[in-house]
C-alpha cells in the first residue's frame, strides 16, 4: 500500500505531465486548430457540467439555469478584461465569483421550498439574462454579440498558443474539489439531503445552510466554465447561453450518472463529439440530445457509470493497485526461480 501523501504526490505529477504533452502537442501541429477547439469546449462543457451535477446530482435539487450562470461568468470576464484592462486570470476569478454572488441571491429565497420550485426558478433565471444581455448593447453588445475578447495565449516553443491546456487544469482543480467535498463530513451532509430530506433533518443536519452552500458552489463552478469560454474564443452572443444549452448540461450528467463525476466527464467529452460529428445535419441534431435524454432514462436511468455499479475511478487506487500487484509478481518468479 503506498502512502497517502506519495500517492498524491504521484496523481499530480500525472496530471501535470499530461497538461504539458498537450500544449506541446498544440504547439507542434500535431493536434490542429480544429481540435483544440473541440477539446476546449469539451472542457468546459464537463466543467459546467459538474457544477451541475453537484446541485442536481449530489444534492437531488433539480436545477434547469445553468446556461444562466455561464453567461453572467463569460461576460462579467469579457467586461472586466475590454472596459478595466483587468488581466485575464483575476477576470476568470472575478466572473465565477459573479455567478457564485447570483447563485446564493436566487437560492436564498427559493431552497427553502421542497418540490420543484428550484427548477422553475432557474429556468426562468437563465431566460432572464439572456434577455438582459440582449438589451443591454453598450455592454454585451445585444443579439450582435460581443466581439474583440482579449484571447488567452502563451508562446510555447516559440509560438504563440490558444492554452486550451488551461482549460483541463482547471477541470482537474474542479474535479478534485469536487472529490475533497463530496468524501468530507460536508459531502456527507449533502448526499444525505439527496437520499431523505426529512431524516437528514431529523439527524441535526441544517439542510437549508447545506442546500445554499452547494447551489452557491454549483453556480461558481458554472459561472468558472463560462469564464473561460469568453477569452479562448473572443466572442460572445446571448444566442449561446439559451434553454438548450442548459438542457445539453443536463442531459450529460443524466447520461453519465446522477451524482457520478467520471461519468459526468466521460458524457461531457463525449457529447461534444458526437455534436460535432452530426454537424452535417444541422439544425437536425438538435433532436439526437433529447433523443439520448429519452433512452437513458428508460432503459439505464443510472447513467454509463451505472453499469459499472456507479463507482467512481481513482487514480490512487489505479497506482495502489498496480504497487500492491508488483509484490505478487515478484513473489511468483521467486518461487518459479526456487522449483528451478
């Protein structure tokens, strides 16, 4: 069994190896232009997705807004980077926390309900900005879009490089956040909530504090995914932050597995592939989400990851499992050395 802290040590040395190789790859011309775009919105996509997942998933408060929280985190990022001059990381920082502020003002009043006022509420939320951000031309600039985003680059062998590998750094943060909390006495306390509210109740647990906390962390999570998507692409429109986009979310974490995060990741990359293969038949495809939602739910309400008993993958247990077979191996060929 290898330590705690080693196996760590060695799960964010994997990581980090991995963001690297795919920079060098961008920058190499190995993986184009096309690709790393469909890689990125894949990223955030998941990103996005999870902060969902946890609201929706975890803590079984269905939510239909989350398109919503994207776009009040891409275009807090875009204003804070076009009209301060502010540099890009502390804009990303400063639209996430803006949809975290949004997400605790609209759950403040609407967890304190039981049933599904949750969903209506941000449903209607996420049509509300999208119509604000159409009306509001000298900052968003109305249903032409804003245009002339500061892109996030870096010179990387000498070139310049749209960092999607950003992008796969910050799901990685989310992703093990998201892993702490859910294995902590607060993690707990949520889950609980998902499984039975009046018991959870009953046991002490301040489920409207928690309920608040984990929408509070889902819209940051949101508003984290839209952030990055304003200066990886340098345009934003009102027309992309819709109903359906918030439905696309929702359908990966159903498809991946209600309070599951490898399947959430797995749906998410996914998804936006099969999006882009069925481009062709354009506004056609939009039919093949719904289609999915459908079928999951009636023949594998669980998700992909239900299939194999809804567990979790871990790259500690990867790495333990492969150091505890080792010892078995080298025991065989010992024993196999003394019959010879």
């Amino acid at each position: 069994m290898v330590s705690k802290k080693k196996t760590t040590v060695v799960s964010g040395f994997v990581v980090a190896i991995v963001l690297l190789l795919l920079n060098v790859l961008v920058a190499l011309r190995i993986i184009d232009e096309y690709t790393s775009q469909v890689l990125t919105i894949a990223g955030i996509n998941v990103i996005i997705a999870l902060g969902l997942n946890l609201i929706s998933g975890f803590t079984g408060q269905l939510a239909l807004g989350h398109a919503g929280f994207m776009a009040v985190g891409a275009y807090t990022t875009a204003a804070l980077m076009m009209k301060l001059n502010i540099h890009v990381f502390p804009a990303i920082i400063g639209g996430a926390l803006m949809a975290a502020i949004f997400g605790f003002l609209i759950g403040l009043p609407t967890l304190r309900l039981r049933g599904d006022y949750l969903a209506i509420v941000t449903l209607g939320f996420g049509e509300i900005i999208r119509v604000v951000m159409i009306n509001l031309p000298d900052l968003t600039g109305g249903p032409a879009g804003l245009k002339g985003i500061p892109t996030y680059t870096t010179n990387f062998f000498w070139r310049p490089v749209v960092s999607f590998a950003l992008v796969y750094f910050v799901l990685a943060f989310v992703v093990v956040l998201l892993s702490n909390l859910l294995r902590s006495s607060h993690g707990k306390a949520i889950i609980s909530i998902r499984e039975d509210e009046i018991a959870a109740n009953a046991m002490g647990i301040n489920v409207f504090y928690y309920k608040i906390f984990s929408f509070t962390v889902s819209a940051f999570i949101g508003g984290l995914g839209g952030a990055l998507y304003a200066p990886f692409f340098g345009y934003l429109s009102p027309n992309m932050f819709n109903f359906q986009k918030s439905v696309e979310f929702l359908i990966i974490v159903v498809l991946g597995g209600m309070g599951n995060l490898t399947g959430t990741v797995l749906a998410g990359i996914g998804l936006t592939y099969l999006q882009e293969v069925l481009r062709f038949l354009k506004d056609y495809r939009l039919v093949i989400y719904p289609l999915i939602l459908i079928v999951v739910m009636i023949f594998q309400p669980s998700g992909i990851m239900g299939l194999f008993g809804n567990r979790e993958f871990s790259l500690a247990t990867l790495i333990n499992k492969l150091n505890s077979e080792r010892p078995t191996q080298e025991k065989s060929s010992d024993k196999a050395g003394e019959v010879q």
